[in-house]
C-alpha cells in the first residue's frame, strides 16, 4: 500500500491541508482511514505521556465541502487533533456550505477564493514553526 509514501509527504512538508466533504457530520471514509493509519506517528507510552516522532513544525488548514444544513463542525475536531497528532498547527478551516449539486458552483463565490488564496499564500510564505518543546531522542 501506498502509506510509506503518504507518511514520507507529510513529514517533509511545509505545510498540510486536509479536504474533505462532510458526509453524516464527520470526515469521508479515506480520510478517515488515513487518520487512523497514522497512529503510529505520535506513540503513547507505558507512563501515559506521548511521544511524537516529527517536531511540530508543519502549518495545517482544512476545507470541507458539504449541504448548507450540513453540521462541519463536528468533521473539524477530528481533524485537528490528526493535525497536533502528525506535528501540524490548525490555523483556519475553509466551509463551502451549499444547496447545489452543481460542478464548480463554487467559482460563484469570490468572497471564498479569495479565502483560499490567501491561505495558501500565507501557508507557502510562513517559515516552517519553531517547536516549543520536543523531546530529545
């Protein structure tokens, strides 16, 4: 399978930004396997503490798609516990909430785009986070 791969991607990123629709007010079903598939990346030691394998360097955003009654808030606290989990700090989530089935209904609202690029500006130009505490090995 292709984790090695995945795991390899988000240790060297910059930056992480998790999409997803909401689907029964959580994450889809893939993104959710991924999460589950990178336990292994902050381990849980006999004491109780944790230890996290990649200093929390990374900046993360999310964005959800999903119907304008859907609830993304209940998808975004996943999320960004997955986030902390593989050394990323949240900084935003970006909603398209809507009633259209429509492919590409999004492009109807600049107020969103430009959401987005200014995120993905902002996450490109920032250097990388300074971890605060990260245990020696």
């Amino acid at each position: 399978d292709d984790m090695d791969r995945v795991y390899e991607a988000m240790r060297d990123a910059h930056a992480i930004v998790v999409g997803t629709p909401v689907y029964f007010d959580t994450v889809s079903a893939p993104l959710k396997l991924v999460m589950d598939r990178c336990n292994c990346i902050t381990m849980l030691m006999r004491d109780g503490s944790m230890r996290p394998q990649w200093a929390r360097t990374r900046r993360a955003a999310l964005v959800v798609t999903c119907g304008e009654r859907q609830r993304w808030e209940y998808a975004e606290r996943p999320v960004r516990g997955f986030l902390k989990w593989v050394g990323a700090k949240w900084e935003e989530t970006l909603v398209w909430g809507h009633s259209d089935n429509e492919r590409g209904s999004v492009a109807t609202r600049a107020d969103l785009l430009a959401r987005a690029e200014a995120l993905g500006t902002r996450l490109i130009e920032s250097p990388p986070l300074v971890p605060e505490h990260f245990p020696q090995p």
